[in-house]
C-alpha cells in the first residue's frame, strides 16, 4: 500500500464461535471480519478459525466418586475404633475388682473427692420429746410499753407538734396548751418569791447588834445589882450594915444575872429563830409551787413573766416510740386528764394465740413458741409464754395465750395474723426421741433420703430412706429410717445427692 495516501482505517471485529461435539471433543469455529478503508477505497476480509477443546465433564465425575469412597472409608474405621474401645471398657468393667463399683444406692468418692467435698459426719442424737402444736393468732401492741399523754390540767390546745405514725423520742414536745390554772400558778410563785425578799432582810435586821435592846436592858440591871452587892458586903465588913440587907442584894444581882441570860441566850435567839423559820418556810413554799408546776408542764420558772405568756405549758412525751393515736387538734378546749395521744413502742409486741380448750393443759409460763407470719417469709421469730389467761372464750372455746416476741425493724404490725408453734410434750413413752440435723437431710422428687457412711468401705456412703417429722431448730424429727449412734453426712450431702443423680442418669 503506497505511503503517500492519506489513510482512515476503522477496524471492526466481530466473533461468532459455534461448539461442536463430536466423540467427547467440543470444536470451537470463531469467525472474524475486518474492514479497511484507504482513501475512498473500502476493504473487508473474512477469517474464519476453528479450535478443538477437550471436554472435562467424565473426568470431574470420577474425581468425585474418588472422594466419596474416601470418605465413606474413614467414617467405617472411626465407628469400628469406638466399638472396640467400648467393648475394652466393658470387659474391663467386669473383669474390675468388686470393691471399687458403687452400688445402684450407693456413692463412692475419691479421697481427693472427699476434701474438695468437705464432707462432714454427725451422729443422731436423742432429745427430750417434744410435739409443734400449731394455732393461729394475731399481733398487738405491747401494752407494758405503750402510753396515753394526758394533761394534768384543762384548757386550750395552741398549737400541735405530732402527726400520727410520727417517730418521737421521751421528752419531744407533742402540743402546746394554755391553761388558767397554770397562770394563776405563775402569779402564786411570784408571791412566794416576794415574801422569801421580806423574810430574808427581817432576818438580817434581827441579827444586827443595835436592834439588841432587851439585852442591852438586861446588862445595865445586872451591873447595878452587883455594884449594890459589892457596896453591901463592904458595909457588913465595916459593921456598919445588916445581915437582911445583904441577903436582898444577893437575891437582886441573882435576878439580874439570870434576866440577863435570859435575854442573851432566849429572847434574842427566839427572835432570829422566827425570822428563820419564816425564811426556811417560804423558800418551802416556793420548791412546792415549782414542783406542782413542773409535773403540769409548766416551764419559766425563773422568768418574771412579764415578757412571756405566764399560762402556757409544752405536753412532751413520756417515752420514744411512734404515735399510734392523736385525738386532738389545735383551738379545742380540753379537761385534765384528757387522752389526746398514744406513744407506741413496737420493739416488742405480743403476739396473743388461741388455743383450743383441750389443749391448754398442754403449755404453761415459760413454754418455748416460734411466731411465723407472711411477712416474715421462711423466717420464725423465737419466743416465751407470758401469760395465760384463765378465762376461756365461750364462743370459740379458745384461750388467749400470749408471747413476747422481739421486733427487729418493726417488720410485724399491730393487727396482723401470725401462726404460733408451742413446744409441747408428746407424750412418749420413753420420753426421748431421735433426732437429725436438717443439713444431712436431701429430697430426690418423692424420696427423702440421708447419706450414711458404709462401715468397711472407704470414702462409701449409702443413701437411705428416712421418714421425718417437723422441724425445731434446724433438727427433724426421725419416725423411722435410722437408728440411734448411727452417722450421717451433714456437710457435703448435697454433693453426694449430686454424684448419685448423676450415676443413675449414666446407666440409663
């Protein structure tokens, strides 16, 4: 093709491939045609290319079944491999010395299982009989700790402090009262007060020298009658006086002498005497007053009371606990000894059960009793018999028994219905009964059971029936199963009932 003619090619392709099969061979025909265009002379060509490609499909079928017989080889010796091992096991089973299989009752443990167990024996004890009589009751309030505030005085109520259901300790105002009587308590206090002022400066006024007359008086008589005595006796001396003038001037100077002790040690100390008495007496008055106005609830004594409100008093509460009632609001008029609140301490409540006539004989003073109620859940609260009272109820034929019991977090409410166990004999012939502890004691659906130790064989335990009766802390009641001295497992039974369970689940 010349160089010098200017050149536009458009080359276009187009294959078209057909298969043939032929004897497992597949023929491939891939057509080509190409246009060519040189100046304004146009080309085409045509070619046309067959290929032969093997076919595949027979050799992909036999690999597979290669594969599958392969595998369908494996799987046969892995299930002849366990066969034999099961069987090995079996005979070695049989063929293993009796003392190392457990019965279908009965569980062996390792030594190294029995430490990581923590198994625990205790033996079955014997106890004094005692029968649960179980009766119905309900919870009421203390009433050795429960008290009524009553004013001592009456008048109106000014203000309230307590709403019901409040906490309040002893002492904690409960309402303000004011009342007449209180006043005119007030104003006899102050009168006292004044009279004791009086009594004391009387006292002090007796007490001082210059208010001494009568002693004074006393003195200048009997100086007198001694110097009449002294001037006597020098006249009698000298001959110049009579034996009847000395005898009076004797008698004077006696008289004198005992005027004036009289008036020293009698006249003058009666006198201070008075005015202390009148002191002591007062000041009396005024501790009684004071008294009588503390027990009404009076308070201020020491204030004059001419910038307070002389008739008001502070009802306070007599002991801690909460108020259970209140009766009272502010503006009513109320009377001395009035109820307006209770103050309930619920630490301690009674617990009053009714037990059927035939069987009151049964319990006494002192009698043990366990409280059981719906708030309580499985817990029982423990107990005494206080009181029994002799009265029946003619109605229901029933007594009314009462317990003390403790109220941690005052979980029991006045009101609610409790059920009371007594502790009462049973009447058995030997008076004994046996015992075990509610540790060693398992359930395996309708079985109860108990693990004994195998006497002979170590780390064995033999689960055994029992047949139990009621509980009484942590110990059941044993009807029949064991016998007393004989041993059960407490700490550790739960793993035994474990490894027994498991046992029975193997050899189904």
């Amino acid at each position: 093709m010349p160089e010098n003619y200017a050149r536009r090619e458009s080359d276009e392709e187009m294959d078209t491939a057909s298969v043939e099969a032929a004897d497992g061979v597949a023929s491939v025909v891939t057509e080509h045609r190409v246009s060519h265009v040189e100046g304004d002379t146009a080309t085409e060509y045509e070619t046309v290319e067959t290929r032969r490609v093997p076919r595949r499909n027979r050799n992909l079928i036999v690999v597979v079944a290669a594969f599958a017989a392969l595998a369908l080889v494996v799987l046969l010796l892995i299930f002849w491999s366990r066969g034999k091992t099961a069987s090995q096991e079996k005979a070695a089973a049989e063929t293993a010395p009796a003392a190392e299989k457990a019965a279908p009752n009965e569980v062996v443990l390792s030594a190294e299982a029995v430490k990581a167990a923590g198994i625990e024996v205790e033996g079955v004890t014997q106890r004094p009989a005692v029968a649960l009589m179980r009766v119905t009751g309900t919870v009421e309030s203390n009433q050795q700790q429960t008290q009524e505030v009553t004013p001592l005085v009456g008048g109106r109520v000014e203000r309230v402090y307590a709403a019901l259901g409040d906490r309040v300790r002893a002492g904690a105002p409960l309402a303000t009262l004011s009342s007449p009587q209180i006043a005119q308590l007030h104003a006899k206090l102050h009168e006292a007060e004044t009279h004791l002022q009086l009594a004391e400066r009387n006292l002090q006024r007796v007490q001082r020298s210059e208010n001494r007359v009568a002693v004074l008086q006393a003195k200048a008589k009997l100086d007198e009658a001694e110097a009449t005595l002294n001037r006597t006796r020098r006249l009698i001396d000298l001959g110049a006086g009579a034996g009847k003038d000395l005898v009076a001037a004797e008698t004077a100077f006696k008289t004198a002498k005992a005027e004036y002790d009289f008036q020293s040690n009698i006249s003058l100390n009666k006198e201070v005497a008075e005015a202390r008495a009148e002191v002591e007496t007062t000041r009396a008055d005024i501790s009684h007053i004071k008294d009588e106005m503390r027990a009404l609830g009076a308070a201020g004594f020491e204030d004059d009371g001419q910038h307070r409100d002389t008739s008001l008093i502070t009802l306070r509460a007599p002991a801690s606990g909460a108020v259970s009632e209140r009766l009272v609001n502010p503006g009513a008029g109320i009377e001395a000894g009035e109820h307006l609140f209770t103050i309930a301490n619920l630490s301690t409540v009674w617990v009053v059960a009714n037990v059927p006539e035939a069987q009151v004989a049964l319990l006494h003073t002192g009698t043990p009793a366990e409280v059981r109620s719906a708030v309580l859940g499985s817990e029982a609260i423990a107990g005494r018999v206080t009181y029994i009272d002799p009265r029946l109820n003619e109605e229901t034929r029933t007594a009314r028994v009462r317990v003390d019991v403790s109220n941690p977090g005052e979980r029991l409410k006045v009101g609610m219905f409790a059920e009371v166990g007594f502790q009462t004999a049973t009447g058995a012939a030997t008076g004994e009964e046996l015992m075990v502890s509610s540790a060693a004691v398992q359930r395996i659906g309708d079985r109860t059971i108990v693990f004994v130790p195998k006497e002979g064989g170590e780390n064995r335990y033999e689960a055994r029936d029992v047949q139990l009766g009621g509980e009484t802390d942590g110990y059941y009641r044993v009807l029949s199963g064991l016998q007393a001295g004989e041993r059960v497992v407490t700490n550790g039974s739960f793993t035994l009932k474990t490894r027994l369970l498991r046992g029975e689940l193997e050899e189904e």
